[in-house]
C-alpha cells in the first residue's frame, strides 16, 4: 500500500488482519505524505474526513469499525475545515458511546483537538488571528458542553461517586465523556465554563 486511500480500502473491504494492518500503517503513510508537496495527496485525505460518518454507517463488523476510527483519529487534524470544527461532532458524539474502548479513545482524541482552537479566544483574548469569530466559538463551545452534560448525566451510576479523580474510573463511555468535560474546563476556565471556583 502506497496511498492512504488504499489503506481505507483494504480496512473497509479485507479481511480482519490486512484491515488492521491498514489501519496501522496509516500513520506512516501520513508521515511520507506530509513531506510531499504534492497536494492531491490532501485533497484525497479531506475528501476521507468529509465522509467518515456515510462510510462509518455502512460498517456492520466492531473490528472493522474499531479499524476505521482508529485510521481517521490519525488524519482528523488534516480535516481543512476550521470555520466549522463541529462538522463532525454529532458523529463523534456517537464514537463516545461505543461499547468498544479504542473507538472511545479515538473519538475523544479528535474532539480534544478541536478544543484549543475553540477556546482560543479565551485564552488569548487580545489575538485577532483566530479563523473563528468568538461569538461562533461560544456557540459551539456551549452547545458542546450541554450535550457532553447530557451524555454524562446518562451514563453516570451512583457508584462512579467512588473514584475521586477520573484517570481512576473503569474504562466506560462515562469516562470517556468526562475526559472530554475536564479538558474543555481546563481550556476554556471554570469562570467561563460558569462552574464555582477552587479557593
């Protein structure tokens, strides 16, 4: 395989070990395409990003899934799409309540990515270089928060009050939900996300 285009064939349509392989050797592929200039090369991995949650759809087998996820975390960042971050938030909400603890991972490292740059504003309110207005960051950013809330609210069980920090919860969409809430307050600010603060 030469082409990251390949790779997310073979994931999609070989068997469970070349659709594994694939999916590892995307990374590497990535890295030998980010040293070309030629740009169909991104033009191939954008046109992936923008239909990962049609494809993702038509996936029956968790493996193949889990292969698939695992290949898109990898080229997320590369997705050209920064006046509209949330493109794929509602597919990522989805990822979050997989049963499958990889897929979970994946999904909360690409929604972690979209963090910085949605808090930018925040952080650095005097920069005007951001791509996004902070109006339209805000809006997402709250939209964000009240649907990550919700997902928390429902997965949450009574015993989850045992574990003090989050690192030590069993691995569960709860988790993964919560580790999403903490890096965005940890971003965005406690003051800001209207949460009292630590004297």
């Amino acid at each position: 395989m030469n082409t990251i285009k390949e790779c997310f064939d073979t994931i999609l349509h070989g068997n469970d070990e070349h659709s594994r392989l694939s999916a590892r050797m995307v990374r590497k592929i990535l890295y030998r395409a980010t040293a070309s200039t030629d740009k169909s090369k991104y033009n191939e991995i954008t046109n992936i990003i923008n239909g990962v949650s049609d494809t993702y759809s038509r996936i029956s087998e968790e493996w193949r899934q889990e292969n698939f996820v695992m290949a898109v975390s990898v080229i997320y960042f590369l997705h050209d799409r920064e006046e509209q971050p949330d493109f794929l938030f509602p597919w990522l909400f989805q990822l979050l309540q997989h049963t499958n603890g990889y897929i979970r991972h994946a999904a909360v490292k690409m929604i972690s990515h979209e963090l910085g740059p949605l808090t930018f504003h925040i952080r650095f309110p005097d920069d005007k270089s951001s791509k996004l207005k902070p109006e339209q960051a805000d809006s997402i950013l709250y939209s964000l928060f009240i649907n990550l809330s919700k997902l928390a609210s429902n997965f949450w069980r009574p015993k989850s009050k045992r574990y003090k920090y989050i690192e030590s919860l069993p691995a569960s969409p709860y988790k993964s939900v919560r580790m999403v809430l903490v890096e965005l307050e940890d971003l965005a600010g406690k003051k800001y996300m209207g949460l009292p603060e630590k004297n």
